[in-house]
C-alpha cells in the first residue's frame, strides 16, 4: 500500500471516528462531531452543543439554533487550548465543512489540513482556509477521496 493509500485509510478512520462523536451533541436538527489529530494521535475532540454548565437545549422554540451553541472545531479547539498539547500542523477531522468564524479558529491555532465529510451551503469557510494555505479535503463514507470544490 503506498503513501497516499495509507493516508486516505488514515482520514477515512478519523472522520468515521469523528462522526460517531457527533453522536454525543444533544443538538436535534444537525448533529456535528470533530477530531484533532496529530502525529497520529488524537489530542482533542469536540462536538456541537452548549458551553459547559449551560441545559443541553440547543434549538428555541421556534427551531433556530440558539446563538450561544458551540460548534464542534470550536469545541475542540478551545480543549486542545486547556490541555498540553499544541494544534500547530495538526489535521482537523469534522463531520461538516466549517463556517468561516471556526475557519478563523482553525487558521489561528495552526491546524493544517481540514478533512471534512458534508460540505455546508454556505461554503465561506472553506473559501478562508484555502486562502490561508490550508488543505481542505472532502472525504465520502464511502472512503472516496476527493478534494473540495474551488467556490
């Protein structure tokens, strides 16, 4: 098996991991699940849903999302921030493609590969990331490997 077969076996894994955490988000109308990977090690992991201490409601009454839920890059970065880890080169497994505030996280704490399963409607923060350098990969359940569309 060569190089880029192992890696894409690798991103495959990961991001099934990543999805499987998404199962943790208390959020009803989408469910996110993210993964920071480094060295081959997972350093940090997060999912969508509110800030500690807050009830596990994510939607109001009228089906928005409240404005204080957290996404799940931004969950896992603000963790890999407590801990002793850096997110310097690391890759970033997320079940969606981020919005472009988690694009400005992501740029900002060093993360350099994105790989990601659903691309969102509103495809800004993929936009950013390219912009900053970052690779942004969009990989299928099926373990298709295919690069994001340029927007």
């Amino acid at each position: 098996m060569d190089a880029t077969s192992k890696q894409i076996l690798l991103d495959s894994r990961y991001l099934r991991m990543a999805q499987i955490w998404a199962e943790n988000s208390y959020c009803i109308r989408r469910k996110v699940g993210a993964l920071i990977v480094k060295d081959k090690m997972i350093i940090s992991d997060g999912y969508n849903g509110t800030p500690v201490g807050f009830e596990n409601v994510c939607e109001d009454d009228n089906d928005h999302t409240k404005a204080y839920v957290l996404h799940a890059e931004a969950n896992a970065i603000t963790k890999v921030a407590q801990s002793n880890n850096s997110s310097s080169g690391a890759t970033l497994y997320v079940t969606t493609s981020p919005c472009i505030e988690c694009a400005k996280l992501i740029i900002q704490s060093g993360i350099r590969r994105v790989v990601f399963g659903e691309l969102y409607r509103i495809t800004d923060g993929v936009d950013l990331l390219r912009r900053a350098g970052i690779e942004c990969i969009q990989l299928t359940l099926n373990g298709t490997h295919v690069e994001a569309p340029e927007i």
